[in-house]
C-alpha cells in the first residue's frame, strides 16, 4: 500500500491537537475525509489537507477508506467503530474504547473476524522502558506473578470538574475539551474511563493478566464523576491486584504510573514519576533500565505512527490491541458497578 486513505470521526480538542497533525505530517497518508459537528469544521478540514468535510460519519466511512481514527466523545466509540470494522477497515479508536465490558469484547469479535489492524493509542505502552520490562516479563525473570500494584494519579481535576485550563497549557490546543465527554456520567466522564484506562492497559499489556473479579469503591468529592477510585482484584489463575487512582495532583506536577510486580522469583517495579524500571530477583540478581531523562511524561507520538506502519507492513507490534483496551474497559466496569453496590465483589467476566 502506497498511500492509506484515512478518514477521522471526531475533531475537538484532543484529534486537532495530537492525532491530525501526525498524520497531515506522513508522505504515506492520505487524509480524506473529516467528520465532526460545529462551526471551525472546514478550517479544520483546510489547517490539516483532508479531501472534505462533512457531520454525517456514514458518509465518511462509504468515502474508499482504508483506516478510520475515531476521537469523539467516550459513549460513541463503540457504534462508530463496529461500523467501521462493518465495512473491513482499519481502527486506531480512543481510549477508552468502550464503557461496558460487552461493547468491548463485541469489538475484539469484529477484529477478529474483519482481519484488520485495530490500536487504541495508549502513550505509556510503547515507551522504550515499558517496552523493556514487558521483555522482562515475557522472559520470566520474576516467575509468575502473584499480586501486583497498579497506581496512577495525574493533575486533572480541573478537566474533570470542568476548568480545562491546565490541560489546554499542556497540549497547546486551540481546541477547549468539552465538559460534557470528561464530566458527564453519561458520556463516560470521570477519573476511571479518563485516566485508568492508561494505568490498566499498561498492566494488562505488560502482564497479560486478565481481572476475574473487584470489589472497588470511587467517590467524586464534590465533582458529578469520580476523583478517586480504588479496588481490590482476583485475576484469573489466583494472584491478587491493588488498583488505585486520584485526579488531584497539583498542575504541573509530573504524573505518577506506579506498576509493581511481586512473582514467585522476584520483584519488578515501574515508575513513571520518577521514571525507574528495577528489576530485584530472589537469588540476588538486579537489574535497573536506562532511562532516558524526560522519557517518563506522558505523550502520544508513537501509537499513531505505529498504526499506520502496521497498516502498511512497516512494523508488526501492537502493543495496544483490542483485546488489551477491553480488559481494561471490563475492570473499570466492574468497579464502578462494584462502587454502586456499596463495595461488594463483583464479577469482571
């Protein structure tokens, strides 16, 4: 494939600001068509080549594509993407990829039988330090894992109680995010769907654990969707997890992932934050990555470009496939109906 005729469904604050100009960028892609609502859609159409514009996502997608980018808001993903794998093209969607555990493993069946490349484009997966620990894990150098940690907190409770100032200073958008994807319970909003589906993901990548049960509990403290959440796991195969966010670092303040592994040979920790991979192995052997310094903040360079070079046969290694985001969509859908009910344990699948 010389060229991949792409078209994108969704054009606010996140698509303008990351994913449009990556591809405008790239001599292999062709930007065709862009779907979205509101005035500033043809002069996001002009700013970035795409062939037209128009608010009808049928339209786009009977335009001779062959890959689809969709970045609308969260309860969206789900119908546009089963369109699109409908019509056998490839998806790079948002995360989170769905908000319900079914509409997420409806998608990876639609994957699995269209044949095409499908990324959800989580920065933190393809970090040349995550990409060294999964080679740990893949090596067995802790054995097989019996609990593991998986934090994150990040300076978003502006974005999430609807002030996106911080977040507009830190992406040079001209786009404002709409409150209504980020602050709605019904639109997915919230600390779990914004943020722990990086945290999860990055898990669930590294490890290949899958979540059989969570007993969790979130609150909001004052905001319509939830600040702070928290879990215990019961992953399938009998190791136990701790799962914990929080929205309400100070601006400016680095993000935190915090990933520790305890296997039955030893211990390997991920720290974003202060940017560490440490590997300590019962029989004494250490082992600490090199990291560059910088590597750890968060940006969304390489998922699109990877998914174009998995398109065209460039590249072979997805390290955010479908089946990856939708352990993650089953966790937070289970707790957040686990917090509905007062906390008890309830099934992930």
């Amino acid at each position: 494939m010389s060229r991949v005729r792409l078209g994108a469904i969704g054009a606010g604050w996140w698509a303008t600001s990351n994913h449009f100009p990556l591809f405008a960028a790239r001599d292999d892609v062709e930007m065709v068509g862009v779907c979205g609502l509101g005035p500033d859609l043809p002069g996001i159409r002009d700013r970035f080549g795409f062939g037209f514009a128009t608010e009808d996502a049928d339209e786009l997608l009977d335009a001779g594509l062959d890959a689809v980018v969709i970045s609308t808001p969260h309860d969206l993903h789900h119908p546009l993407a089963a369109k699109a794998l409908e019509r056998g093209l490839h998806v790079l969607c948002e995360k989170p990829m769905t908000l319900r555990a079914d509409e997420a493993w409806d998608l990876a069946a639609r994957v699995e039988q269209a044949g095409t490349v499908f990324l959800v484009p989580y920065g933190w997966n393809y970090k040349p330090f995550t990409v060294a620990a999964k080679r740990m894990l893949d090596a067995g150098r802790i054995g097989e894992i019996q609990y593991a940690l998986c934090h994150m907190a990040s300076p978003t409770r502006g974005l999430f109680g609807s002030d996106p100032t911080h977040m507009l200073e830190r992406w040079n958008s001209a786009t404002a995010p709409n409150p209504t994807t980020w602050s709605s319970p019904a639109h997915g909003g919230g600390y779990a769907h914004g943020q722990i589906t990086h945290s999860s993901a990055l898990l669930f990548w590294l490890t290949g654990l899958r979540a059989a049960s969570v007993s969790g509990r979130v609150i909001g403290a004052g905001s319509p969707v939830d600040l702070f959440d928290a879990g215990v796991i019961r992953f399938d195969g009998g190791a136990l997890g701790s799962l914990s966010g929080a929205a309400t670092l100070a601006d400016g303040d680095k993000y935190q992932v915090d990933i520790r592994l305890f296997g039955t040979e030893g211990v390997l920790m991920i720290d974003v934050e202060r940017e560490r991979v440490s590997l300590s192995r019962y029989d004494g052997e250490r082992e600490d990555v090199a990291i560059t310094p910088g590597e750890g903040e968060y940006e969304c360079l390489i998922p699109p470009a990877r998914f174009i070079d998995l398109i065209t046969g460039a590249c072979a290694e997805n390290n955010s496939t479908v089946d990856v985001a939708a352990r993650s969509v089953e966790l937070i859908d289970a707790l957040l109906r686990s917090s509905a009910q007062d906390g008890v344990e309830v099934a992930v699948h």
